[in-house]
C-alpha cells in the first residue's frame, strides 16, 4: 500500500486544509487517475469531486460568487507575474518588474528597485529561492547528476541570504 503525505515545505492552499488527510487525498487521486487512465488532470479532479459524497468535495470551494472571488485573486498573481521590465544587465534582456514577498502580514508584492534596496527584502526572496530549489530537488531527487548542480547553487543561494540578514540587523 503506498502511504501519501503532504510535502511539508509546501503551505497546503485548499479549503480545510487544517482537516485534510494526505491518504484520503491520494488515495482519491490515484482512484480518479485509474478512472481517465492514468492522465490526472484538473478537470478530472473537479468533476469527480462535484459529488458531494466524493472524498475532495469538502476541499473546494462551491460558493459560485466565493469561487469566482478567489479565481479573480489568482488572476491578479498572474498579471502581476507577467509584468516584467528590460534590463540590458540580464541575460534574457527583462526580469520581472515584482517580487513575491512573504512576511508575517502573508504575501505581497515589492518593485524590484525596493527589493534591491533592502537588505531584509533581499533576505527574503533568497528564502523563497531556497525553498524553490529545495523543492526542484525533490521534485527531480531521482535525477541526481541535476540535482547535485542545484544543491550547490541552493548551498551558494543560503550563503548570501544569510550575508544579508546579517547586513540587515546590523
């Protein structure tokens, strides 16, 4: 029997997520990818769990007005995300024009001029480019000869960012 769990450094963004039981979800999962042989995809998921007998219907919400809310939030993360800026001192020519942070007050969006004046800002998106690569490794840990490469880049990522907490608590 495979035992399912959730990915600890991954925040568990659905509804009930402090009443969602890993097992129950895979297991569901798993059922569902059966069912559509073996191509799991979100519309699957979505039908399956309409019923509301089904196992995931109590992690989505089916508020209609609630819903389209909270699909309108995830339209504004991406508007922001495609904004980007040209930078003639990058590789690609543009980088993104905001940053994610995230801080006691949950996740906002800074300029990259006001990240690349803060040390503490600095500090913080290093953190979150710790946490992506560590969960690149993961996600890819079967392929180890990448995986070596971003561990290194992910050891070389910790260092800076603690030089820079360093700079901003002093």
């Amino acid at each position: 029997m495979i035992k399912y769990v959730f990915d600890e450094d991954k925040i568990l963004n659905i509804k009930g997520a402090d009443k969602a039981k890993a097992q129950e979800i895979g297991e569901a999962l798993a059922k569902i990818s059966e069912q559509e042989k073996g191509r799991l995809n979100p519309k699957a998921i979505v039908d399956a769990a309409r019923s509301n007998r089904h196992v995931l219907h109590k992690h989505f919400e089916w508020d209609d007005g609630l819903a389209a809310e909270q699909w309108r939030m995830e339209q504004a993360r991406s508007i922001v995300q495609s904004i980007h800026i040209e930078h003639e001192d990058t590789e690609s020519g543009v980088a993104r024009a905001f940053l994610s942070i995230r801080d006691k007050d949950g996740v906002s969006y800074r300029t990259i001029e006001e990240v690349m004046g803060s040390a503490d800002l600095q500090s913080k998106v290093l953190a979150s480019a710790e946490r992506d690569l560590l969960a690149f490794e993961s996600r890819y840990r079967s392929l180890n000869d990448i995986c070596e490469l971003v561990r290194g880049v992910r050891q070389q990522v910790a260092i800076r960012r603690s030089k820079h907490e360093n700079r901003a608590r002093a």
